[in-house]
C-alpha cells in the first residue's frame, strides 16, 4: 500500500508539473507569434491535449510497472497486461469515461480513484485556460469587442429583446 500511495502522490506532482509547464510555454510563446487568434487558439488545444496525452502516459507507465515490477494489483482479464491495455485504461480513467470493460485490483484501485480524480482537475485546468485564452486572442483580434458591446447593450435595455 505504502508503493502505490507513494506512486499517486508522485504522479499527482509530476502530472501538475507537467501542465503548468505546458500551459505557462503557451502563454509565454503565443502572444509573440503574428498569427491570428483562431490560429492560437488551436495552438492551445493541441497543447493542452498534449500535456492530457503526456499525462496519461505518465499514469500508463506506471501501472505497468505497479503490475508487472511489483505484483500490486491486475488490471481484470488477462488480456489486460499489455502497454496498449494499460494505456486505454489510463485514459478511460483519466477522463473518468468509464467504461469498465476492464477493472482494477488490488492496491491498483488507490491509484485508478487518484488517476480520475487528478485527470478531472487538470481537464478543468484546461477548460479555464481554454476560455481565457479565447477572450484574450478573440479581444486581441477585434472578434470578442461585437460580442461584448452586444451584451451590454442588453444589459442596459438598448438591445434587442429576446
């Protein structure tokens, strides 16, 4: 128990460390590229989807190692002792999608609980970065300003009434 509690505390760190990196190089980088905002904005969710991916991995590797190095749980079947098993667990996990076609033992549960909870954290993560980075590009290329002035016009009553 006290391996795999040591494993999630590990991966929770690294798992972070991971996505600030990711998402503090996109702040970083893209206001100084002369692309348009549409453009950054893609940018940005192939980051963020990256660090998702890296992320997963990171998770993937590890149970495989709990499993085959360390003999603390299966992963259900025996079909479900291969890399690319353990990996669509992972990011079944991750995403809290849920399937359950393939079901943790052991000290392996500890760690599938952390996976889904961590993964639920950092997709929101990456939602609000998303949506903050879509007003700042969107601001930036004169898109969000229509959108804006036309919300407080309903505000004060000088829009459209729905």
């Amino acid at each position: 128990m006290a391996i795999t509690a040591s494993a999630c505390v590990l991966l929770l760190a690294l798992t972070t460390l991971i996505h600030y990196e990711v998402l503090f190089g996109l702040t970083a980088a893209l206001p100084r590229f002369r692309i348009p905002g549409r453009a950054k904005l893609i940018a940005v969710i192939l980051g963020a989807f990256a660090a998702h991916a890296a992320e997963v991995a990171l998770y993937a590797v590890v149970i495989h190692v709990l499993i085959h190095q360390f003999d603390l749980g299966t992963l259900g079947s025996a079909g479900a002792t291969s890399f690319s098993a353990t990996f669509y667990f992972s990011a079944e996990t991750y995403t809290s999608l849920g399937y359950g076609d393939i079901v943790p033992t052991g000290n392996l549960r500890l760690l599938a609980g952390f996976e889904a909870l961590n993964g639920l954290l950092l997709i929101g993560w990456s939602a609000s970065y998303t949506y903050i980075s879509m007003r700042r590009f969107w601001d930036a290329d004169g898109q969000g300003r229509a959108a804006s002035t036309l919300a407080s016009e309903r505000r004060d009553g000088d829009g459209l009434d729905c």
